[in-house]
DNA sequence: GCACCAGGCGCG
DNA sequence: AAAGCGCGCCTGGTGC
C-alpha cells in the first residue's frame, strides 16, 4: 500500500460516501449470497414478469424515454443504506426510474449510470414519487437532481392517497398497504418487500434501523444492491407508485392537490438542509441527565426493583407496599405518571418509590429520546438534523415529523437549545393564540365566545371564578382550561374530573357553567356528534380540504373539525409565507406554530412578516399570532 | 436475535 | 353505553 493511500479526502460538503460502508458480510449473510444470483446493473424489470434483465445504459436510457414519451412523466424512487443525510454511513445505492409497466434500476454509485439519471431526471416533464421528500433529497445530496425545479414537477402519491379518498387512514397510505387497497392482485411492492425481509431475516440483518443501528447490522447498509430480490423490490416500488398515480390523481381535486404540493416542498426544506445541533450543549445535557438518572437508578434499587424501566417491577412493589393502582386496558396495574403523582406525597415507601420512579423516568426520557440520538448524529453525522415533515401525516389531516420528531421535544430543560441557528443566522417564531378555542368559535358561531374573544375576555378564567369562586388561582384556571377542552372533545365527568383533578361534582358545575355560557358552542358540538351518528362522514373546512370523520366515534367530530380547521390556518400562514423574502428558508411548523431560520440581520423583519403571514380572520373571528424573541438557539417555551 | 405489542411519555 | 383528540419514540416483555 503506497502511502498516499492513507490519506483520506475530505468529504464534500462534509457528507461521507456510500462507499466507505464496511461491508461485515457474516457467514449467514454469505449463504443467503449463495442463493441470490447477482443482476448487473442498470437492469429493467417488468410488471408482467420475468426476471431483472440487464441491459446497457444506453438501452436503459433508451427505455426510460419511452416511458417518458408515452406516459408523460416518471415514476422515481431511491434506496439508500438507510441513514439519514449527513451521516457517515449515507449513501445513495440505487435509482428506480419507470411507469406501470416497466421500471429500470440505475446503480448509483457508478457515475457513468448517475449522470444518465441526472439527464434523464432533468428532462421529464412530471416526476412521481410516494413520499417524495424521501427520494428528492437524497437525489439532491448526491447531484442528481436540481431541488426546486424538481418539486414543480413532483406528483405524490401519499398526497394523492390522501386527497383521492380522505376516509382512508394514515396508516394505509404507505406503499405496501396503499398498493394491496388500491391495486389489489395486480400490486407488485408487498410481496417484493415480504421477500426482501426474508433475505434481511435470513442474513441476520435488521430492516427497522435508526440513527444507531450498527452498520454491519444494517440490512440496508449491508445488501447488495445488485442482488435479484434486492432488484426487484426497488422496481416493484416504482411499478406500483405509478400505477397508483394513473388510479389515484382523476379523483384528485387539482387546486387542493397543488396547495398540498406547495405546502410540502415549503417542508421539505427542513429536510434537505436540515438544523444544527450545538454538540458542547449536548454533551452537557447528557452528563447532567446521566448522572441524574444513576442516581434514581440507586435509589429505586434500594426498594428491590432491578429495573426502574420495567412497569411489572415497579407495579408490583408498588402493590405489595400496599398502594391502589388502576389497571391498563389489559388489565396489569398501572404505574403511569398520572396514576403515581398524585402517590407522591404518600408517607413512607410508596411515595419515597414513586418520587425516585418518576425521577429516573425523567432522565432516560431525556437521555434516550433526545440526547443520545443528537449525540449520535454529531459523532457519526455532520451535527444536523434533518427530520421529514409529513404534510398530511394523521387522520385529522395535522402534520406529523419524524426522524427525529421536532414537534415533541420538551418544553423546558433545555432540551430545545440543542438545536441552533447556523451562523450569521437567527430563529424566529410564532405561535396561534388560542387558536382552538378561536376555530372552536369561529365554527359553533357562539355569540358569548366570540364576544369573549374579540373584547378579550379569559373564559378559562371566567368559569374558574365560577366554580371555584372569586378566590379561583391560576392552577384553578388551568385546570379549568383543560376542562373546556375536555369537554369540546367528548370527555365525561369522571375523565374531566380526573383530568382536571378535582371531584366529580366541580368537574359537572364546570360543565353546566359551560354549557350556560356558551349553548351555542355546545349544541355545535353536540349536532356534529349527532350527525355523525346518523351516517355523516365528512366535514369539509373553509379551505374545501375534507377530513373523514369516523363512524364509529362520534364524539370525535368536534375535535376533527376544529383540528382540520386549524392545520387549514397553519397551511394558509405558509403559503404566505413562500411569497415573503425569506420564502425558501429552512421551517418547522409544530401546529400552532411556526420556526424559520432567517439572516440574523433579517430577523426582526421576518419575525414582524411571519406574524402578519399568520394572521387572519375565520367567520368574524379574529386568528392572531405572537411572535417569540428572536435566538440563537431555539429557546425553553415561555 | 429480531419483530411485535403494550405501556409510558414527550409535544400540540 | 360511553368514550377528550392527534401524533412519534423509547423500553421491556413476549413469541418466534
């Protein structure tokens, strides 16, 4: 080895190549080789059948054209080692470019066959995906696609699934479940993926990897790409994303489909740019948390429990010193935090148990949600997070984030801080006041909660007083607030009066007060309940956006409606904002709020437009914004 | 050793 | 009959 060799090339733009992937093939892993015959690629594979052929790049060019010229566009889908972006293990494999018919599998690692998909990419005029920030990002990282010109063009197919027919659930919008509804015996991607589990299972290869898998534990880092199953599960994807396009897009509402389009690529940002974590404030944490939880961990094994992470452990020394608990829907005793605090202050072991349980809770929540996986992206990434938006991600039509998810990170202890602007830059937010309560009045039409509203008035307040007398305090006014929501949703006395924490009989004054003050607000919610239990099924917003109602939960309806209603204001608030300046900024909407990293220089600017963006009015009623002060890192909730 | 489920907990 | 709603991620426990 000559001594050059050691010399390792700086990585562009700070990204590792899939190349330096250790490939840890173990001896289960090499016999599974011996039955997967190896398909050179590029190589086309059909829907009618047969097995992956492979052919020259200028045939599979020539293949992608016609695809092109008869369909109009193409169906593109990637598979990568299965980290995220910036992580020292990413790497694109494998581009699957085709139609219903007919899909062809570039490798990607070659650049010969890249800069063929990088032209052929360049010159179709529609692109479709299923979930298409999955594919276009990686596309972006590794060259082979222009970002904003790729999102004009971008059809999705999980929009698509979700516009066509808004009763299906979230959970059937994947590729696979999407596919067998949708398609059924023709659909090719579920039993692909069943036999690419088995080739994963069989290798001793794991197919849910996160952040911290192991590489060589990886099955998406470890397969070969050119294995047949391999093949033909990235084709069977591309078969079927483009069949479900041809089924789904007729019952697509076009004006409906391009907000929800626009409203994704504004997400997809995040994604693709990602943000900053601060590595000292991390490591900081995480000593704290650490040392934090060691300590509970000592204390809860002062009372036997070897495992202060075990519900069985815990709920059994909890009976047998003597304390009530409630049990789970399966019936094992619960140990929850709303059934051990209120045991917090029980003399003696009970309360001594559960103070230390809570307490060791806590920190692993903190350790093991947040830290430790930031910490692994800064020490085998590139310091940034880079989470998928999911546009339409629930049934109630709310956005959803994963990987990691930005919209559950703790409200105070610092855990937000984590993550920063990057330099020269600032984070600017805002957030809906009240905006419940604002859709709530807005659709019931009540006259009193509308008045409320518009002269300011505390209603949570209000009812407080009420039921707790002039004397009521803020933790009575809170409480109450819990309470009204509770109720707008469906909830009975006893869940109201354990949720609010006071006795039944103040938890039905509350909800007497309630209905006295604002009848109109609770015959709403009560028609709406009714209807539904008549056989309505949809409630359609002032954005002409529909969100199912189920059937076989009618106290549901409500909240439904006023979620909808409220993710409609979010996405009108970010259409705005795309026409600002600071349209293509990197932003997470959490909501009722909205974040954007804009030049430090422009943030008073921004955050002034990001309100105004926010803004608005819904039947009479006023929907107003407050901005936060402008920061470095993203700061503790006020 | 992996997939799956339940329980638990973070957010709005 | 009665039901607050919507998520994602983690661990422990179980079953294969």
């Amino acid at each position: 080895m000559s001594a050059t060799a050691t010399v390792v090339a700086p990585p562009e733009e700070g990204l590792f190549s899939a190349a330096d992937v250790p490939v840890a093939r173990s001896r289960r892993a090499r016999v599974v080789g011996c039955t997967q015959s190896v398909v050179v690629l590029p190589a086309l594979v059909e829907r009618a059948g047969g097995p992956p052929r492979g052919v020259s790049l200028e045939r599979a060019c020539d293949l992608v054209r016609g695809v092109v010229g008869s369909w109009g566009g193409l169906a593109v889908d990637v598979e990568t080692t299965g980290y995220p972006v910036g992580h020292r293990w990413w790497g694109l494999r494998t581009v699957q470019l085709g139609d219903a018919q007919a899909a062809v599998v570039f490798d990607a690692t070659d650049a010969e066959q890249a800069q063929a998909v990088r032209v052929l990419l360049a010159e179709t005029p529609r692109l479709f995906a299923h979930s298409a920030v999955a594919d276009l990002v990686p596309l972006a990282h590794a060259g082979l696609i222009d970002w904003a010109p790729a999102w004009e063009r971008m059809v999705d197919t999980v929009l698509l699934a979700r516009l066509a027919d808004p009763s299906r659930s979230t959970t059937q919008c994947g590729l696979k479940q999407l596919a067998t509804a949708v398609l059924g015996s023709e659909a090719v991607s579920p039993a692909a993926d069943r036999a690419r589990a088995e080739v994963f299972a069989s290798a001793g290869w794991v197919s849910n990897t996160h952040v911290g898998t192991p590489v060589t534990t990886s099955g998406w880092a470890q397969v070969h790409p050119g294995w047949v199953t391999m093949v033909r599960y990235a084709a069977a994807d591309v078969l079927d994303t483009a069949a479900l396009a041809d089924r789904l897009l007729p019952g697509c509402e076009p004006v409906l489909l391009a907000r929800e389009h626009t409203v994704q690529a504004l997400t997809a940002r995040l994604t693709q740019v990602g943000l900053r974590l601060n590595p000292l404030h991390v490591q900081a944490l995480l000593d704290d948390h650490t040392t934090a939880r060691e300590q509970a961990r000592e204390h809860v094994r002062g009372f036997g429990i070897t495992n202060p992470g075990s519900a069985p452990q815990v709920g059994a020394a909890l009976l047998a010193a003597g304390a009530e608990l409630p049990m789970t829907p399966t019936g094992r005793a619960s140990v929850a935090a709303p059934v051990l605090e209120p045991l917090r202050d029980t003399p003696g072991v009970v309360g001594e148990l559960v103070a230390a349980v809570l307490d060791y809770r806590h920190h692993d929540t903190a350790i093991t949600t947040f830290l430790t996986p930031y910490q692994h992206l800064i020490t085998c990434g590139d310091g940034r997070v880079r989470p998928t938006v999911y546009t339409l991600g629930t049934d109630t039509g709310r956005m959803s984030c994963v990987r990691p998810n930005l919209q559950q990170l703790s409200r105070q202890g610092g855990i937000r801080a984590c993550l920063t602007a990057d330099p020269g830059h600032l984070l600017v937010s805002a957030d809906f006041t009240g905006v419940e309560l604002r859709v709530a009045a807005a659709l019931s039409g009540d006259t009193t909660l509308r008045r409320m509203i518009t002269e300011g008035v505390d209603i949570h307040w209000l009812i407080a007083r009420q039921v707790f007398g002039p004397t009521a305090t803020k933790a009575d006014r809170y409480a109450v607030k819990r309470g009204v929501f509770g109720r707008l949703y469906g909830g009975g006395v006893p869940t109201l009066a354990a949720q609010v924490g006071c006795t039944r009989a103040a938890a039905a004054a509350m909800v007497a007060t309630l209905d006295e003050m604002t009848p109109q607000l609770s015959s709403w919610a009560a028609g709406l309940r009714h209807a539904v239990s008549a056989g309505r099924r949809e409630f359609r917003t002032y954005s002409g956006a529909i969100v199912h109602l189920p059937a076989a939960f009618p106290h549901k309806a409500p909240n439904y409606a006023i979620q909808r209603t409220a993710r409609e204001l979010l996405v009108d608030a970010l259409l705005r904002w795309k026409m600002t300046p600071w349209g293509d900024a990197v932003l997470l909407p959490v909501h009722d709020e909205i974040l954007v990293m804009v030049p430090e220089t422009d943030a008073v600017a921004a955050s002034e437009a990001l309100v105004a963006c926010m803004e608005t009015e819904l039947n009479g009623v006023p929907i107003l914004a407050q901005a936060s002060e402008p920061s470095y890192a993203w700061a503790d909730a006020a």
